[in-house]
C-alpha cells in the first residue's frame, strides 16, 4: 500500500509514520499492492485525531477517531476500518460485484466475524421544500434532528444539512 501521511497542528514524527504504517500495515492482505491510503493526524486542545480514507472503486472506505493519545486513535482507527472492509467485502460478495481493489484471497477467505445485515426498519416519506441552506439548518434545530434534506432554492438540487461533531454544519450536494 502506498502512504500518504499528513500532519495538522502535529509533527508527524518517523515514531509515529512508523505506528501509522504498522497498524494499517495489518490490513495489507485486504488490498491489492497499489491501494492508496491518505491518512491525517491532527491535535487540538487534548484531543488527538486520526482520519484515513482509503479510495476504491466507486466507493471511499473512511474512518476517523480521536481520543487523548494518539497511538490509542491509531489502535482505534485500525480496528473500525477492518470492520468496514469486511462489511463492504460481505456486501461485494453479496451483490457479486467486482472488487478490484481487494486482493483475491481476502475475497476467498471465510469470514470469522459475521457482520449483522443492515436492516432497514422504518420508511418515511415527506414532501421536500426549497429552502436555502441556513434556512434548512434552522429548521433542522426546531426540529431536533442530526439532519435536514431539501431542495436548495439557489440550485433546485437537493441537498442535506448536517451538524457535525464540532457544533458546525455541514452540507451534501450532489455531483452528477
């Protein structure tokens, strides 16, 4: 796998390239020698935060932790993107799609930790108003919710508002 490895308010130090590499480095068996994988170390206050995203075909295996020592984000980090790969192996599988980013023995392994199928539970249908998106995040507060989809009034796409972890908000819009 080939490293992308940067650092925000951290110097990523060799100790920590080293760590980073040795962790992820685990999942080596689950891709092909060319797979591409962009981590981000950053610090703020006492937190202490890793992202990586690992692009493949048509599809972006991400994941991010944080916590008050950043060899602990990178332990945690490790072990949610595993849990990723095998879901999104499960779903390759499944679908009988083609999984060029996965090496072939991975994708002939047995799976020792069966994922829970995603459940779809519940159905809602509700009519999409155009708004702009600061409107959209006001009526998400009055609603209480994490999220708010609408239809951009600026763009006539619909979009999705959310808050992030920070208290900030966040917007989707769709490419085609």
């Amino acid at each position: 796998m080939r490293y992308t490895i940067t650092g925000r308010n951290i110097e990523v130090t060799p100790g920590l390239r080293a760590m980073v590499e040795k962790k992820i480095g685990k999942l080596e068996h689950f891709f092909t020698p060319d797979t591409e994988v962009i981590v981000a170390l950053s610090a703020q206050k006492d937190q202490q935060k890793i992202e990586v995203t690992i692009p493949i075909k048509g599809n972006t295996i991400r994941a991010e932790e944080s916590s008050t020592d950043m060899y602990v984000s990178i332990d945690l980090v490790e072990e949610v993107i595993e849990r990723q790969i095998r879901r999104y192996r499960k779903k390759l599988i499944d679908k009988k799609q083609s999984a060029l980013s996965f090496s072939q023995a991975f994708m002939n392994e047995e799976d020792e930790h069966p994922e829970e199928d995603i459940r779809i539970v519940k159905t809602k249908k509700f009519a999409i108003k155009p708004a702009d998106p600061e409107e959209a995040c006001l009526q998400m507060e009055m609603l209480g919710h994490n999220f708010y989809v609408f239809l951009n009034a600026e763009t006539d796409q619909v979009n999705v508002v959310y808050r992030r972890k920070n208290g900030t908000y966040g917007l989707i819009e769709p490419e085609f």
